[in-house]
C-alpha cells in the first residue's frame, strides 16, 4: 500500500519486528503484548496503521479499490474514511435541498407577484450564481466536503434577496412614469452592490486562519455574492421590455403590452 499515492508509509508488526526479541513478536502476535500504537492483533488478523501524506479524494478512492481488490485486507476505516462518507452522504442531499429550495422559492415569488414573469426573472440570477460557483469549485480544485456543501446552500437564500430587492425596487419605481428600470437600479444597485461586498470583505478575515478549509470558504462567499448581485443587476433588466430604460417607456407590468 506504499505505494500507492497520497500514502507516506504503513506500520504494522513486520515494521518494528527487528527491535523486538522472537519472544516480544510472540507475545504481541498472540496479544499478550501491546506497542505504544496500542494491540496490533485483532480477532481476525493483523492490524496495521496507514499514515497519509498530502492526498486527495482521488487518492482515498485509490485505497478503498486496492481494499476491496486485495483479499489480503479485510477493511479499511478511519476518520478519512468516515468523512469522505459523511461528505458523500451531505452532497445526496444537497441535492435533494437545492431542488427543495429551488421549487420553495418559486412558489414563494408566485404568491408574492402573481406573476410568472417576475418569478422566472428573480430566479434566473440564483440560478446563475449557483452554476457559477459549482464551476468555480471545479476549476479551482476545491475539495466538495461537508461545510463546502453546506456553504453552497447557504447561497441560494442569501443570494435571492438582491433579486428581490431589484424587483421590489422596479415596482415602486414604475408608478412615477418612464425610465423606471434607470431610477430603481438608482435606488437598489448601490446597497446590493454594498451588502455584496460587505458580506464578501467580512468573510476575508478567514485567510487568517490555519485551517485550509477557512480560506476556501470565503473564496466561495466571494464568488457567490458578487455573482449574485451583479446577474440581479445585469440579468433582471433582460427580462423587461426594451423601452422600460427610455423616456418613452411605457408604464405597464414587467409584460411587454403586447404580451
């Protein structure tokens, strides 16, 4: 198992035997004698200890083959071992959330509006910010873990505000007559743009920390908020009629007249 990547070195009882006495080795392979390591002998074989180097998903994977491609080697456990399941199991249902969250939010914009125009405009910017950050994870080589999974989430019911608020915005600006689109990006881009960055630059703080998994947490929030608030902005106005911007607007619904 040596070599296979992502491992430093494998310590069982062949490892130490030479500094042990023939009656020492006896006595640990019967269990009558235990190493610092603790009992080297279970009740269906030898024991042995994997100890990691710098590895990946990838690399555990390749372990759990070799396991289960090797009658040799009964089992292999430990706490990568049970996280990546633990990760595994999270990302199932991540799933399952985000489609929840999706379908709840729709439903959730249709009341609110009674209008389907609106809702698809709102819901089109979160849709964006998360097939934004899934790609950004993938290129960047973020490991997807528990808290990376739950942060994703996390995006969904941060990000639609700005989507709301530009729209809510678009309504109050309507009544007072043409241009509506240029005096309520006026009103709401400069806070959207604000609470973006401010929760953005607040999370940078976490490069400080030691821990690996911090750092990529706020490169997530950063790609999520910025994306969020910049497709509200840039995406929302795609929805509405070309001549809600001009003077001559129209005043009317986010539904073309003729529609």
């Amino acid at each position: 198992m040596e070599a296979l990547s992502g491992v430093r070195s494998v310590v069982s009882v062949a490892s130490f035997a030479e500094a042990l006495t023939p009656d020492q080795v006896q006595a640990v392979l019967a269990g009558d004698f235990e190493i610092p390591m603790g009992s080297m002998v279970s009740d269906d074989g030898l024991r042995f200890t994997l100890l990691p180097g710098s590895f990946t998903t990838s690399d555990l994977e390749g372990w759990v083959e070799y396991v289960e491609a090797t009658p040799e080697v009964r089992t292999l456990t430990g706490l990568p071992i049970i996280w990546d399941e633990i990760a595994r199991l999270v990302l199932d249902a991540q799933r399952v959330s985000i489609l929840v969250a999706f379908g709840l939010v729709t439903v959730m914009l249709l009341i609110a509006y009674r209008r389907i125009r609106e809702t698809l405009a709102s819901l089109v910017p979160i849709g964006l910010t998360v097939a934004t950050l899934l790609g950004f994870i993938a290129v960047s080589g973020i490991q997807l873990n528990l808290l990376t999974a739950v942060v994703s989430g996390i995006v969904i019911g941060v990000g639609i505000d700005y989507a709301i608020h530009f729209v809510a915005a678009i309504d109050y600006a309507r009544p007072e007559g043409p241009g509506y689109v240029l005096r309520a990006l006026d009103a709401s881009g400069p806070p959207i743009v604000a609470n973006a960055l401010g929760v953005a630059v607040g999370l940078t703080g976490l490069w400080l920390s030691p821990l690996a998994i911090h750092p990529q947490v706020s490169q997530i929030m950063w790609v999520s908020m910025l994306t969020a608030g910049a497709t509200a902005l840039l995406v929302i106005p795609a929805f509405l009629p070309r001549d809600a911007v001009a003077d001559g607007a129209e005043v009317g619904d986010l539904v073309p007249a003729d529609g």
